[in-house]
C-alpha cells in the first residue's frame, strides 16, 4: 500500500550552466562543461524523496500521446528518470512529453526556468481517469498529494478527491501560479486539508502581507488543517487552527548552489515527518525547511539528501531556532 500517492507535474529537467547577464531575448554563452539532464517537476521531486526515506509512494504522470503514432520528442527522457520508480504513465498530452530547462549562473546560485509543459488532450482524460481509479481501488494513502496543478489538469486532480472522500487520507493541495491567478484554485480549497503555497502562489490567494494571527484566520475560515508559505531567505510561515509560527532561514554552513525545488523539499519534508510518526507540527515544520535548506546545496530540487542528514541538521539547529508567533511578513518574493 502506497503511503503517499503524487500527481501530475514530472518532467525531465535540463540543467545549463551559463557564463554573464542572461537578459530577455539575449542568449548567453553556455558552460558545455556542465550540462545535465536530470528527473524535475514538484511531484516527481515529492515521490523521489517520500520513496528514499522508506516510504511507498506511487506516482502519476501524463507522458505524450500522438493518434498516428510518430515519435514522443522528450519520451525517452521521461522514461529514463522514471526508470525503477512506482510509476504510472497517463498518456495525456498532445504528442510530447513535458520538460523544463533552467539556465544556472556559473556564479552563484537562482536562474530561469524556462518550461514546455504541452496541454492535456482532454478527449484522453476519461481513459486516464480510469487508470487512475483502477490503481487506486485497492490503496489507502495517508496522504493525496496534487502539486503543481494547471487548469487542464483539474479533472485529474478531482478524480484524487474522489478516492479521498472515499477513505481517510489528507488531501494536500500546491497549486500552480497560473491556477492560483485564474481564481480556479479557490474551488479545490474546500477539499484541501493542507495547503502549501509558495511566495507569488500567496500573494494572489494572501494579497502581499499579513499577520500570522491573519494567516490563521485564512487557515480557519477555509477548514484547512494547515497552510504553509515558503519564501526563501525570509523563512517558512505556518498556520494551523491552533498555532502559527515562523522558522527563519535555518543557521547551516553549506553553500546555497541551486534553490530550485526547495519548495517542493519543504512539502515532502514534513509529510515524511509526518508519516515517520512525528505528531507536532513545529517538529515536522523544522524538519521540512530542513529538508529545503540541504537539497539547496545541490543541483535539481531532485537531488534530495538522505532523511538520516536532515534529521541530524533539524536536531542541530533545533536549540537556536526561534519560533516567532507574532508580526506580519510579506509575501512578495
């Protein structure tokens, strides 16, 4: 029985050192010496680091899909980094898979990402809704996750609500950018028992600043269980009904090479807390930004650390971390 299941973002992700200023329209000169294709997407990074701390995970992933049968552009990508994973191919989009490129500095850590995510062929979902019922009919997961959710993704992600209803599992809800600002993600709220969000997810659901006290408020009015608000350097803003804290950027003497998908490190961090039978939320918060803070000092949010050295760095810092329950914060990025 899968602990988790995880839907739909997966993608193979390209990584590209490149030297200078990378200003709109411009290309810079690229480092060959570094280039990477490695497993991306928030969903494949939750599943890879829920199933390397011990934890039956299954993911769902939309691949190509072409009626005359001609050639997948980034299939062979896809299959490789879904090699050996519990995967299960949905084939979705019109005729490639998805994948995303980031363009790394050779100088220092952020970049762009730029993504090519081809829409859902919707004459395909009710075949695909049907696999999915299918290998979910015999699981009980204590945890549904759907992150990174676009719009023509939604009647995948109801078909997790459905099988939620059904049973006991925590429905957890990370929107994508684009569905929090077309209004659509408003409508899963109702369904949602956690909500993660990151710095411009919030500012379209938060507006760009509040209290804690308020980001309880929201988690209240909308029967959450938690809410969770990633920011980076500015620290990792949790409400429950009954608390709300903020943990800031956590002491640590590695270096920050690459903070994509410390977001999603964040999620898996403190769902593995979670299902490894730690009952506090304070603890589980800690142990996701520490999670978040060590697969920043690698390349590809999915390079994630054993649970072994996150757990050793959440009991290190433990002692000087301040959980701050009082003030506002921004949310703007």
């Amino acid at each position: 029985m899968a602990g988790i299941v995880v839907g739909f973002s997966a993608n193979p992700e390209e990584h590209v050192v490149f030297e200078g200023s990378l200003p709109e329209g411009v290309t810079a000169r690229v480092n060959h010496d570094f280039y990477d294709v490695r497993g991306g997407g928030s969903s494949f990074n939750i599943h890879k680091a829920v199933a390397g701390a011990g934890i039956a995970s299954m993911l769902f992933v939309p691949v190509g899909y072409s009626p005359d049968g001609k050639l997948d552009f980034n299939r062979e990508q896809m299959d490789h980094i879904l090699s050996g994973m519990s995967a299960i191919r949905l084939p979705l989009r019109d005729r490639h898979s998805s994948r995303a490129t980031i363009l790394c500095p050779v100088d220092g850590p952020g970049g762009r990402i730029l993504a090519h995510k081809p829409p859902i062929l919707q004459d395909r979902v009710p075949e695909a809704v049907e696999k999915i019922c299918g290998h979910l009919r015999n699981q009980e997961p204590e945890f549904l996750v759907m992150t990174g959710i676009m719009e023509d993704e939604l009647p995948l992600a109801r078909t997790f609500i459905e099988h939620g209803k059904d049973g006991e599992g925590r429905m957890v809800f990370a929107p994508h950018a684009s569905l929090v600002k077309s209004g659509k993600a408003r409508e899963l709220l109702p369904m949602a028992n956690y909500l993660f969000l990151s710095a411009i997810e919030s500012q379209e659901l938060l507006g760009k600043g509040m209290t804690l006290q308020e980001l309880q408020g929201f988690c209240r009015e909308h029967g959450l269980e938690l809410v969770s608000v990633s920011n980076g350097k500015r620290g990792l803003w949790i409400a429950t009904p009954e608390d709300a804290f903020r943990i800031p950027e956590l002491p640590f003497d590695g270096t920050i090479i690459d903070p994509t998908g410390a977001g999603d490190a964040v999620i898996s961090g403190m769902l593995i807390s979670f299902l490894k039978g730690h009952n506090s939320v304070r603890t589980a918060a800690l142990q996701g930004a520490a999670h978040a803070r060590l697969v920043c000092t690698k390349i590809g949010g999915s390079s994630v650390p054993s649970w072994d050295k996150v757990e050793q760095l959440a009991d290190a810092v433990r002692s000087v971390v301040k959980f701050d329950t009082n003030g506002s914060f921004s949310t703007s990025p």
